[in-house]
C-alpha cells in the first residue's frame, strides 16, 4: 500500500522553526516499510529531511489502528443503520401515532442472534426522542431483569419514579400502582429478550395502560405467544410483527465498512479480507464485528497500519470465542448450572439433564422453564438440541 499524507502541523512545531509555509511543505509517501519524501522540500529549514523523515517514521510506528474503540463495541449504536430500511420504516410507522398522544400498537420483533434487533429498537427510542418532544421510551433487558419486579423495577426506575422506592423492601404492587398512576407523556416500552421473563404477568397491564405501548422482542414469535398469559394471546394475535433474517454477505460487508470508516485509520482493511470475515460470521453481525475487532487489535499490537491476512484468520476463531464467552457471561444462574452439566457430558437426554440440574440447585425451576432456558441457549449456539421432541439430547456446540 502506498499512501500519501501532510505532514502534521504538531511535528512542524517539533522539528523546524520556523514552520514553513503550507504550500512549501513537503509531501510524505508511506511505502509500507519506510517513508519517502515527495513534492517540495522546505528550503528554508536548517533541519535535514532526514531528521523530519525520522520523527516522521517513530510516529507512523506509534500510529494506532483503533482511532475510535468506541464505534467498535457491541453496545454501539450507530447514528445510520445499514440495510434495515425496511424494518426501520416499517417500525417507525407503527410508533407514528405517539406523536398525537396516542398508543401504538404492540410490536413483536424476532429473529436469530446477531442481526440486529436490539440495536433497531435502540435506534428507534434515539430518532422517537429526536423527533418527538412528548415521548418516553425504556429499554428493559429482560434476560437481566428476569423476575416481574426486576423488570418492573427497571421502568420505573427510567421515568423517574422510584426516587422513594426501596429495592427488595417496596412490595410489587405497589410498584404495579406506580405504573398505573404514571400520567407522563407516552411511553414505549422495549421488552427485549422477552421470553427470559419469568412471570409474564407484567405484559399485561403494560398492554392495558394507555399510557404505555411495547415492542416485544424474541427469537422465536412463538415463544413469546406461549409466554404471556391467555388474556394477552388473542390481544397478540393481530399484533404488528417484524421478522429479522439472517445478514447476507454483502449487508454484513457494509455494516463492517461502516465501523471501519468510522473507527479505524484509512485504507485499514481490504474489501476481500471484510468478505472473508462476513464468509466466517454466517449472517451474524455480532460476530462479524467481533471478528473485526480482534483483527483490528492484533494488527494494532503489531504497530501496523493495515490489517493483514494472517491477522484475519487469526481472529476468526478468537472472534467467535469472544462472542461465546459473552454468551456465557450472560447466563444467569440456572442456565450456567445447566451449562456445566452439559460441559461434564458428551450428550445428554432432557430427564438425566433436569434431574442433575435438580441436584444441584436449591430452588429448581419447572421443566418447563428449563427447557426454555435451554432454548435460549440454543438461541445464542452455546447448545445443540439434537433428535426430534421424542428422542432428544443436546450437548455443548463445541
Ligand atoms: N443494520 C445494522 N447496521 C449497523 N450495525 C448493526 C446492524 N445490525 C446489527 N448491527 C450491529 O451488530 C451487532 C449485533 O446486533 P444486535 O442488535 O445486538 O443483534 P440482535 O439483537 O438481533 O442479537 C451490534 O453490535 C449492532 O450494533
Ligand atoms: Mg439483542
């Protein structure tokens, strides 16, 4: 790579005095494994060119890959979405009528990991709180706030209301009471990660209260459907729904460019080597970014200015290592006990599986909580649920 740059006003001040003019500095073309002067050179300086080409090297040699760590993290979210136009709009529509006082429909949004749901929904709370003055949006990760107060907990605690509200000491209801006398401007309220609630029961009044609208979001639709209680199902059924497919290659080229034009030095990476990553991530962005930063890093812990072949392949395994370790960290109890029995078997069946999972914890949950934490996990590729309902094991995706 060849690459042609100014000479940075800083290292003018530390090497010629006086600091020629703009048009009499001279041009400087890195070659990869040195530097070479081009165009003029400044006469009128005592100092050698070598002494500037020498500065110059030492900070070519410190220049950072990374020049926004930021833009890199799985949290970020991104002012411009790539490829979601449709979901977007789509979603934006449906929110529309909180913008006269209205209450918007629910929406259900599911899909598989890693293509974007939480990052749209986020997206859509900053354009909600851009565009319209009257209106709240929370956020609640229900896989951390698991329990109905947690969850419940994490709203009030958003708009404001929990200032006299002691954890673990205000009972529920009285929580519940807060919520019905919120008199605030509309809210919407982001349930993600939705079918990790434990008790449903608080989708309910939230669906019921004028004041507040939601946006579900799930894996799978079903698993929300079976979650909420019988009263909700049929208020569900004609409820709006976005699926989110899988990213193709391309869409998981340009949500990587993007990151890259954004956060690392020019010309970091070649389009091939963001191809390959998006080869390795198979539809997932989570990964794809997370390969991405691996590379970055390694190339960044080398000093060097571009991202190399080797460093590429090197992060695709410690990229999806990274992803899975995440995952892990994320469990909550129950789902890490299940997590490690299954790490102690080659593959195991549903009933050895529960009735392990009971010896070892105090309070087990139902069968059927475990299987849904089992599914979760499934979600996140920790586990691979083999066989049919009939003759089912899973085991560790390894
Ligand atoms: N369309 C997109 N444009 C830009 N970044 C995206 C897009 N979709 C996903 N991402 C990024 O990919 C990562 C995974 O997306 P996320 O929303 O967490 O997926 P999901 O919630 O579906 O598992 C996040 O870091 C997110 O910022
Ligand atoms: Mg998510």
């Amino acid at each position: 790579m060849i690459r042609t740059v100014d000479f940075p006003e800083i290292l003018y001040q530390t090497v010629l005095d006086p600091i020629p003019s703009p048009s009499r500095r001279p041009r400087y073309q890195f070659t990869g494994s040195g530097v070479e002067t081009r165009g003029v050179t400044s006469g009128s300086s005592g100092k050698s060119t070598t002494t500037i080409l020498y500065r110059l090297r030492q900070m070519v040699e410190v220049t950072p890959m990374i020049t926004d760590a930021r833009v890199l993290r799985q949290e970020f979210v991104p002012g411009d979405l790539e490829h979601r136009d449709a979901e977007t709009t789509y979603l934006s529509e449906t929110l529309a009528p909180i913008a006269d006082g209205e209450t918007p429909e629910t929406v259900i949004i599911h899909g598989p990991s890693g293509v974007g749901k939480t990052c749209v929904a986020k997206y859509m709370g900053d354009t909600l709180r851009q565009e319209v003055l009257d209106a709240e949006f929370q956020y609640v990760n229900c896989w951390q706030h698991y329990s109905r107060y947690r969850a419940l907990h994490r709203i009030l605690e958003g708009l404001g209301q929990t200032l006299d509200i002691h954890r673990q000491s205000t009972p529920r209801d009285e929580l519940f009471e807060r919520l019905r006398q919120y008199d605030g401007p509309p809210c919407v309220v982001v349930l993600d990660e939705v079918d990790q609630l434990e008790d449903t029961r608080l989708l309910y009044p939230l669906h019921e209260l004028p004041q507040f609208s939601m946006i579900l979001i799930a894996n799978r639709e079903k698993a929300i459907l079976r979650a909420v209680d019988e009263r909700l199902t049929s208020r569900l059924t004609g409820s709006e729904r976005i699926r989110f497919d899988a990213y193709h290659e391309d869409e998981l080229v340009s949500i990587m460019a993007a990151r890259v034009r954004w956060g690392l030095v020019e010309n970091a990476i070649h389009d091939d080597q963001l191809r390959r990553i998006a080869d390795a991530a198979a539809g997932d962005a989570r990964i794809a970014l997370s390969i991405l930063r691996s590379a970055a890093r390694r190339a960044d812990r080398a000093t060097e200015n571009q991202i190399t072949t080797d460093h590429v392949e090197a992060a695709i395994p410690a990229g999806h290592e990274e992803v899975r370790q995440k995952s892990i960290d994320t469990l909550i109890h129950h789902q890490r006990v299940l997590y490690d029995i299954l790490e102690a078997h080659q593959e195991i069946e549903p009933s050895s599986l529960y009735e392990a999972y009971q010896e070892r914890v105090e309070e087990p949950k139902s069968d059927r909580t475990v299987r849904n934490y089992l599914a979760k996990m499934e979600h996140y590729n920790l586990i691979v649920a083999d066989g049919t309902s009939r003759d089912r094991t899973y085991r560790l995706r390894k």
